[in-house]
C-alpha cells in the first residue's frame, strides 16, 4: 500500500533563510507527487509536481523539489523565505488511472516564519 | 478559468441532522473527489466520482454518500451527523487520468454541535 510520510510537524524558520520540507514515500511503482500549500482557512493548492522526467522539478512562489529514488524521497526547498510562506505544506502522492483522484497525504508541516 | 467551487462555505448542524454538500469542477472535468480534513486525522479520502460513477471509496461509514450529475458537478451528503463529522470538506477535480493536475477548492466547513 501507498504511504507519505513527513517527518517534521512544525518547523520555525527566520524571513530569508532557506527552508527545506521532507516527504517520504512507499509506492510499488513510479510514482506521481505533488506538494500543495494550506493557508489558514483555505483549501489546498498546488506548488508544483512531479510525474516524471527532470527530478528537480520547479512550482510556483520560487519553490523547487526533488525527486530522489533511491531514497523515496521529493523534498520541497525554497532558498529564501518570505513571511507570507507561513502555512501548511503537504505532500501527496497519485496513483494509477483507475485511482487517480486518491490521493494518498501526508501528515502535514506546519511552517512558522519568524521576523 | 474559474476554479473549483464549493458551496456552502460555511454551516452549522445539529447532531442527527444531514447536510448537502456542492462542488463544481474545473470546466471540462470528469473526476471529483472529496476529502474530509480534521486536526487529527488530517487529509481523508471519502470518496471519487469519475463521469457520473463512483470510482473508488474511502473507509467511511455508510452515512457518506455522493454522486455526480452529467456536468460534472458533484454533491455528498451526510447523514445522521455526529459532532466528529466536524471538519473541512475539500473538493478536487481533474480529468481523471494519470498525469493530470488534481485541484482543490476552498473547502466547505461544516461545524456540528
């Protein structure tokens, strides 16, 4: 069975430094990823994804990530913080077609930016 | 290109009650998909509908319930509401196949008391 996992609940970051988000997937295959971003109150959306092709893949709001198979890895980075990236980022993973609106989530990380 | 709408935005219930809740996909759209999302379970898989049939459940109890009209928009309802069904409900749409973008709406947050 498909699992994500993120191992960091909460990390505080300070505006301008750089900021690197962990994920974590068990999937028998080649997997689809995505990380979306939560602000409070608000519904999900998406920062970018990775289907296949180029590892390091770009999204939106200066945000990159990579995918690593051989750690089961697709971690979200970004080099410079602003404070308006405080938010819930999530990462998920896709299926195949027959499932493809199943989305399998991790838990969540919570990013604070401090001053 | 608008969005995904969901309607309402916000509601409160009564315990016992049911509620409706409506999503209207991306324009040219045939999955939705409907996620509950609480603090302590986080992001849950209730249920997806692939032009108008449902295509895969998630481990909910029976009092879930959805279906897709033939443009797409979708609804789910919830009977009999217990004070945990209070979450965010998100909607997502797609084309439904491997490889497309998967969007959310806002959610519709529904409050039981």
């Amino acid at each position: 069975a498909q699992s994500v996992t993120q191992p960091d609940i909460h990390i505080t970051v300070s505006e301008g430094a750089s900021l690197e988000l962990r994920c974590n997937y068990s999937y028998g295959a080649t997997p689809y990823l995505f990380w979306y971003v939560q602000s409070p109150g608000q519904g999900l959306q998406l920062l970018l994804k990775y289907f296949s092709g180029d590892t390091l893949v770009q999204g939106i709001k200066g945000f990159e990530a990579e995918f690593k198979r051989s750690q089961s890895s697709f971690n979200l980075r970004k080099p410079s913080v602003h404070w308006s990236d405080a938010a819930e980022y999530f990462c998920a993973v896709g299926a195949t077609t027959d499932s493809w609106g199943k989305l399998q989530f991790g838990a969540g990380t919570q990013v604070v930016v401090t001053p | 290109k608008a969005g995904v709408t969901q309607t309402p935005r916000y509601l409160i219930k009564t315990r016992g009650q049911q509620v409706t809740l409506s999503c209207s996909p991306i324009s040219g759209h045939r999955s939705v998909s409907w996620y509950q999302q609480t603090p302590g379970q986080g992001l849950q898989f209730l249920f997806e509908y692939f032009s108008e049939t449902q295509r895969n459940k998630g481990n909910f109890p029976g009092r879930f319930s959805g279906r897709q009209f033939s443009n797409s928009r979708s609804e789910m309802n919830v009977s009999t509401l217990e004070l945990g069904d209070s979450a965010l409900y998100l909607c997502a749409s797609s084309y439904g196949q491997s490889g497309n973008t998967i969007y959310f709406g806002e959610g519709s947050w529904l409050t039981v008391v």
